[in-house]
C-alpha cells in the first residue's frame, strides 16, 4: 500500500537495475565463471582427498 506522503520510485529502481546489469555484463561474466572454477576446485579437492584416503 503507498501512502499519500511516500514517493513510488519501483519503476525508476527496476529501470536503473536493468541498465546496471546491461553495462557490467563483462564483469558479471567474469564473476559466474570464478564462481564455476571454484565449485570445480572445491569438488576436485574433495574426490582427490577421498581417493588418497581409501587404500583400496
């Protein structure tokens, strides 16, 4: 519910978190793909640490 007194700023906020996204969309590539190597690492350390464990 908007008061009287308050100011409706929804579309200006959405309006300006598109543009944001539009104009960093190298940098926020960047950041999915560090994102993706460090699951890769983390996923990799653990199989790695399973399988010198295991003395099968």
């Amino acid at each position: 519910m908007t008061w009287p007194f308050e100011n409706d700023t929804g579309a200006i906020v959405k309006k300006l978190a598109k543009r944001s996204l539009a104009s960093e969309k190298r940098r926020n590539l960047m950041v999915v793909v560090v994102v993706a190597l460090a699951a890769f690492l983390v996923c990799l350390s653990a199989v790695l640490s399973v399988s010198i464990a295991d003395p099968a």
